[in-house]
C-alpha cells in the first residue's frame, strides 16, 4: 500500500512537470529546426542542425528590438506609477487612524474581483478623450491602474507588519508625515514593494486585450501585440515564428528565477490572510 | 477620534481616487448605464430599455457563450482545484526537491496568455503539432484538434486546467498553517496517511478550497484571451465566450450591445463569487452541526 501510494504520488508529480516544461522544452527545440518539413519530420528529436539563423529571421522581420524595447518602457512606467499611488495609499491605511478607512480598503480591494475585460468600451472612450489613444502613455496609465487592488492589498499587509516603534521614534526625531513615509516606511517596506512590483511588472508585460485596443500604429505597439501579428507574417515559417515566440518569453523567465521567491510569498500572504 | 494629520492623509490618498475612480468606478457606472442604449461611439446615444439584453438572450451564439463560459467555470472550479489540491498536498509532505517543483509548476503562469496561446496552437497544428506526431507512435490517427467541433473546446480548456500552479501554490501556504501535532496525534492512533490528508487536512484548509474553488469559477465566468488567440471563438462558434462576444460587438461598434454583454458578464461573475461561496459555506456549516 505504501509504496504503491508512493509510485502514484510520483507519477503525479512527473505528470505535472511534464505539463508544465516539456510544451517550452519542444518550442526552444523546434525554434531551432531548419523547416516545416523537419518539424515534421522530426517532431521529437534535437534539430539537426541548430539554426540560430531563425532567431535572427524574427529579430529582423518581426522587429523585435523596437517592440522589445516599447514593452520595456510601458512595464517599468507602469510599475513607477503603480507603487508610487499604492505605496502611499497602502502607508496611510496601514499606519494611520481615520473615519471611513475599512471602506476605503474594502472599495480598492473588490476591484480585484472585477471583470476588467468587461471594461473595454469604457476603458477606450476614457483613453480617447484624453487624447492619449495610441501612445505608450496609453498602456501606462491603464495597467498601473489596474494593478492598484492588489498592490494595495500587497503593500497595507506587509506595512501593517513593520513595527510602530520606529515611527515614533522618527516622530520625536522630528520627522515629519511625509517624512515618516519617505525615511521610515518606504525603506523598510522594499520586499512588500518588490512583490508588488513584480506582480505589476509580469501583468504589463503580458498584457495583450488592452494593448490590442488602445494603439493602432507599429510604434506604439508591444511584444505581445507583435506575436499576434507575426504569426500572420510567418505562415510558411513555422520555425522563425517558434523563435520569436521564444524570444518574448525569455524576459518573464529571467525575471521569474530572479524573483519567484518574492514572486510565491507574495501568493502565500494572501492565502494565508484568506 | 480626530485624526491631526488628517489633511495629508487627504492628499495622500488624491492620486488613487483619481485612478480608481477613471478605472474602476466609472466603467462600472458606464457600462451598466449605456447597456440600455443603441450607441455607435460617434451618434448620440438613444435610450432602448431592455432591447439589447433581450437581443443577447435570444441569440444563439450568445447563449451557447454562456454555456461554455459555464463549462470553463465548471472545469476550473471541478477539475483544476481538486488537480491542485492533490500536488498541493503531496507538496505539502515535502518530498525531496518539493521546492523545485513548486517553482516549476508555476512558471507557466508568469509567461503571457498570447505566447501560451501561440504554443499549444503549435502543440494542436495538424500537420507540424506535437501532439499528432506524438498519438502517431501509437498508430492513432491525428486531429485537427482546434478546427474540429468536438475538440475544439476541450482542448482550449484542457491546456488551461492543467495549469495548476498558480491555485497549487495558493493551497500549498495554506496547508503550513496546520499545526504538525495534529498528524503527530493522528499518526499514533494509527491513521494512515490518506486518512490523515482526508480528516485533518482537508477540514482545516476548507476556507482556502472554498476561495480558490469561487476564483476559478470567477476566471472561467470571464475566460477569453486564449479562446480569442487560439480560436476565435470557432468554428462554428462552437468556442465562444462572452469576452468574445463583447469584443466583436465593440469591434462593430455596437457599443450599448456591448455594454450589455459587459453588464451581464459583470452579474454572472458576481453571482458565481457570492453565490457559489454562500452555497459552499452554508453545506459546511452543515456539515460541520453532524459532526
């Protein structure tokens, strides 16, 4: 019994990081085969010959720098905006005493329950009457906001755990509100920001529906647009778009085993809060 | 209590009513009042009543929508959490490289919806896809698995459930709060370890079950980037959702159309969180009384 209850405990767990690897493993291998009629040929296998000129097919004919390069600039504004209004947010909730501050609380954090997709038309009539549709500005606008509940819900929890004695002391060091936030508070709270960062960094890279919606022109548009777009270019080029698709891909892993750690403890405050 | 900092606190809080309101309140109220007009974005809106939603419930394509926008919640709710919760659980005996695991079953869901979508697409392409190549060992014969009516919506939502890491990860911190006493007790009256995971650790993780089980459902209410990427919501419509639905109505600019759709998109997510949660919260409790 116990051993069998141990093979099927592995089985599992083989099961679910095949699931969750060998799609990207067998995507990285046929980004790297010659043509279609290799990856037909061989579906399985390494390439015969690695073909490092794929990549550089979907760097030139996808413009992949420019791309890169515009979604680069909307995740990391994004996040700026976003912890910045949050952080002050969550520092005034989490250490100051005020009427209506559970309602506050409550009414930010329910937003994390909306169906943003459900928001598209107003979403674009905002963006459009203020004349920003179109504009990397756009997108980060939007994506910050939408990540205000839960960089709110992120940040409060972790600065209601920092101690009120360094505060008062800093108060009777003459440090004033502002003060208190920008010398005390912000400093202590860098992991809670880095979760919420990151968080907010991994949704702006990967958003899609709202980038697709608010920019129509080539230079306003992002990675995850431009997949979509030259999945259309590469159809008789299935290796050359498997490398593209590799290349956007890249960016979410490196940050995910530099930060998945914060990324996991950041899940696990909330489930533990319920 | 009168707070003395309370006009810093004011201006504190300026940027994220400005947001929250531009973001949040606002398409709220919008959406649900525009639902009742016939409104192409550049016209004047003209007031319709209830002629739009009457338009979307008798429509066919929309009802079989909500249909499978039903069987996407169902799937999360039924197969991916209880999927979850059995890693999740063998996770939380902490088998050797436990940690590593647990990194990797998440790492799908830091990588985009559209790269995903672009992946299993390849996986599922009938001719270069893997996974005939793969039922071609067996001698079976392939499908084409996103082009054909009976597949289609499987498969969309097979590549979607099987991503577990994200609720796993959510169940796994909750099942740490267990004191270790418990299975200690447990095991010295004997109790198995399936009877152990079945009386200690499922009742003391219910609440993370019920919630994880109620955003699932929520998710699968709202489900639309992969269906758009991979389908469009064919053939046939036999995939569409309601995220697909509003999306080609704003596309028309039938804009009060889509705000329907939106409106109604916005109750039934919210009927699944409340009620659904009332629903699992009420049995336990009943449980709980035969205990």
């Amino acid at each position: 019994m116990k051993t069998l209850l141990n093979i099927f405990k592995w089985i599992i767990l083989v099961f679910f990081l095949f699931v969750a690897l060998y799609p990207l493993i067998w995507l990285l291998l046929a980004s790297f085969k010659s043509s279609n009629l290799e990856l037909q040929q061989n579906p399985f296998g390494f390439p015969d010959q690695w073909m490092f000129i794929n990549y550089y097919n979907a760097m030139v004919k996808a413009k992949l720098p420019s791309l890169f390069f515009n979604s680069i600039i909307v995740a990391l504004f994004a996040v700026t905006v976003n912890l910045i209004v949050a952080s002050m947010t969550s520092f005034v909730i989490s250490r100051e005493n005020f009427k209506g501050k559970n309602i506050v609380f409550t009414i930010i954090i329910a937003g994390i329950l909306l169906p943003i997709i459900a928001f598209m038309v107003p979403y674009f009539s905002i963006i459009q009457k203020f004349k920003i549709y179109d504009s990397l500005l756009a997108l980060i606008v939007v994506y910050s906001a939408i990540n205000i509940p839960i960089s709110v819900f992120l940040l409060t929890s972790f600065m209601e755990s920092i101690p009120v004695e360094l505060e008062e002391a800093a108060t009777i060091d003459g440090a004033n509100f502002v003060q208190r936030f920008t010398k005390v508070i912000i400093p202590l709270s860098q992991t809670g920001l880095a979760t919420a960062g990151t968080f907010c960094f991994i949704y702006a890279w990967n958003e899609f529906i709202m980038a697709l919606l608010l920019t129509s022109s080539e230079s306003s548009r992002t990675l995850q647009l431009g997949i979509r777009f030259f999945t259309s270019q590469f159809v008789t080029d299935y290796t050359a778009m498997y490398a593209a698709i590799v290349i956007t891909i890249i960016p979410s892993i490196i940050i995910y085993f530099l930060f998945h750690n914060r990324i996991i403890s950041g899940l696990t405050a909330g489930a533990v809060k319920g | 209590m009168k707070n003395k900092n309370i006009k810093m606190i004011l201006i504190f809080l300026i940027p994220v009513t400005i947001l929250y309101t531009f973001f949040f309140i606002y398409p709220l109220g919008f959406v649900l009042a525009t639902s009742m007009t016939k409104w192409n974005g550049i016209s004047a809106m003209e007031f319709v009543k209830l002629d739009n939603y009457i338009k979307l419930l008798t429509d066919e394509t929309f009802l079989l929508s909500i249909k499978n926008n039903v069987i996407w919640a169902l799937s999360g709710g039924f197969i991916q959490i209880p999927l979850a919760t059995l890693v999740a659980l063998i996770l939380a005996r902490k088998p050797r490289g436990w940690k590593t695991l647990r990194t990797i079953y998440f790492l799908p869901n830091i990588i985009s919806a559209v790269a995903i979508a672009m992946m299993w697409k390849a996986i599922y392409n009938p001719m270069y896809g893997f996974l005939n190549a793969f039922l071609g060992l067996f001698g079976s014969e392939g499908h084409n698995w996103l082009g054909e009516i009976n597949t289609a919506l499987p498969a969309i939502i097979a590549q979607a459930v099987l991503y577990i890491g994200y609720f796993m990860i959510i169940i796994l911190a909750a099942t740490t709060t267990i004191p270790k006493s418990y299975y200690e007790a447990a095991e010295i009256d004997g109790c198995s370890t399936l009877q152990q995971e079945w009386y200690i650790t499922l009742p003391m993780i219910r609440g993370i079950l019920i919630t994880t089980m109620t955003l699932a459902m929520a998710y699968g209410m709202r489900h639309f980037e992969a269906t758009f990427l991979m389908t469009n919501g064919g053939p046939a419509h036999s995939t569409s959702v309601m995220g697909l639905i509003l999306y080609h109505k704003m596309d028309a600019f039938r804009l009060g159309e889509a705000n329907a759709t939106g409106t109604i998109l916005i109750f039934l997510g919210t009927v699944v969180i409340v009620f659904i949660r009332k629903l699992l919260t009420r049995s336990d409790a009943g449980s709980d009384s035969v205990q």
